[in-house]
C-alpha cells in the first residue's frame, strides 16, 4: 500500500493530467512559435506542472522561479503576497507566461501580473493547472487552464499540505478535511 493511502483520495488522476498538460503544452506552441518565451513558474506548488509543461512545449524557451509567501502552512489565505524569490534576468521586452499550480482567491495571481507589467515585458499570460471558480476575490484571466475544480483543499503534483505530497503523481484530496 503506497505511504498515502489512508490521507489522500484521487480527485483527477495521473493519466487525465498528463493528458490535459500534452495538450496545453500543443495550444502553448501554436502560440508562442517565432516568440522569445520565457516561462516564469511560481514556487514552489508549481514546479511539478511546470516541468512537464515545458516538456510539452516545442519551441526555444528559458525559464524563471519566482518565489511568494501567501501561505502561512494552513489551509486558509492571508491575503498577504510578498516576493521571497524573484527572478534572475530582466523581464522587459519578454513574452512571459506565468505558471501556476492553482487560482484559488486570485490574489496571488493579480499582486503577480500587476509586479510583472510594471518590468516591461512585450506581454503577461497565464498558465493555471486548477481554478477553483467558488473562491475568486479577485479576476484573474487565466489564458491556459487545466481543470476547473470545487471548493476542496487539493494536494499532489506539486500541491502541498504542510509541505508534503507534492510527489504524488495525481491531483488528490486531503481525507477527513
Ligand atoms: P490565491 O492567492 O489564489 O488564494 O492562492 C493561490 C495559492 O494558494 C496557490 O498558489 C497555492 O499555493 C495555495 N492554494 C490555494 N488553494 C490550494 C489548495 O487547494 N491546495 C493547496 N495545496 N494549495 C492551495
């Protein structure tokens, strides 16, 4: 029995993920052929989709870790965005995507485009695996979704609870929570 069982249910499985990330990554390539992308993924629940997302993508890109603090190891959101990590090179004149794990509150996400548009890049999108629609404070255009889910505290594929079981392969639900 894997070490997880008895805490975490399957909410979106590992193939239907995998799936969804092929296709964003062909929708990501149309896009952005001819274009100097650079992906900017958000630490660190992101990273997971992140690289398979890049692996998706057939085109030259560099990519960027940016680190925020909203969190505080709960499961509620502060409302608080602070930058822990920024990235290593110049924004200006970059098409940049900003990869996400999951737009919860859209607070995070608005602080975010609002610090990038003020370095000048040629443009901002997002890239979101989950949007849990219920919660939205604040509107958030997410360019390239994965999965729209319910209110439910999601964990797997780079989402944690308390730091752990972001290397489940699958997107799950905390048992009991
Ligand atoms: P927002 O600012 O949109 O409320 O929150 C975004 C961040 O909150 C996400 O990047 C993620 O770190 C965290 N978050 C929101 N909902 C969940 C959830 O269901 N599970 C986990 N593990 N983190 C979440």
């Amino acid at each position: 029995m894997a070490f997880y069982e008895n805490e975490v249910g399957t909410l979106i499985d590992e193939a239907k993920v995998q799936a969804r990330v092929r296709d964003l990554g062909a929708e990501i390539t149309r896009d952005y052929r001819g274009k100097d992308l650079t992906l900017v993924c958000v630490l660190k629940g992101s990273t997971v989709f992140a690289m398979d997302l890049a692996r998706a993508i057939d085109l030259p890109l560099t990519m960027e870790f940016l680190g925020v603090s909203s969190y505080q190891g709960g499961t509620e959101t502060t409302g608080e965005v602070r930058i822990t990590t920024d990235v290593s090179t110049p924004m200006a004149g970059k098409h940049v995507l900003v990869i996400e794990d999951i737009i919860d509150t859209g607070l995070t996400m608005s602080f975010l485009l609002e610090n990038l548009r003020a370095r000048h890049p040629a443009s901002v999108k997002v890239a979101s695996l989950l949007e849990k629609p219920s919660r939205a404070r604040a509107k958030v255009a997410i360019d390239y979704k994965g999965f729209v889910i319910d209110d439910v505290f999601v964990v797997g594929y780079g989402l944690d609870y308390a730091e752990k079981y972001r290397n489940l392969p699958f997107i799950g639900v905390m048992k009991g929570k």
